[in-house]
C-alpha cells in the first residue's frame, strides 16, 4: 500500500527563508521542499530521504541561503508523509 502524503505551503520573507527551511529539515518528517518566487515560478526543490544531516545538507542551505538574498517574498511547499 502507497504511503499518504501531505503538502502545507508556507508563505515568507526573503530573509525568513533560511531560518524555516531549517526548522522544516530538523522536523523530520519532510519528503520534499519546493520554494517558489511570488508568481508561483519553482526556484528550487529538494528531496530530503531520512537520514539526511549534518554535512549533506550544507550545500542545500546554501543554496536556500543564495536565494533568501534575491527574493523578497516566496512561498515553501512542504510534502510530509503521513
């Protein structure tokens, strides 16, 4: 039987970004983030498989924190499994 997911969308500042997609990774129990400019266009996603930390996530977060410096509103589309 295929597992449920659930997706939540998160609407932030440029300069918050950063800061949720960390507390998104530490929750745990994220299978993708998305995030979107304000039209809606994907800028980034990642998958996140469990057990990802520490120095594998760094390049991601850098990533994160590149575009954090470019936009000024986007969105976080969360895919959770249930």
């Amino acid at each position: 039987m295929a597992k449920n997911n659930t997706t939540e969308t998160f609407e932030v500042r440029g300069e918050d970004l950063l800061k949720k997609v960390k507390e998104l990774v530490h929750e745990g129990n994220i299978r993708r983030i998305i995030i979107k400019d304000k039209n809606g266009k994907v800028l980034v996603e990642f998958p996140l498989t469990f057990g990802v930390v520490g120095v594998l996530i760094a390049p991601v977060l850098a990533a994160v924190g590149a575009i954090a410096a470019l936009v000024s509103e986007c969105s976080i589309v969360v895919e959770r499994e249930n």
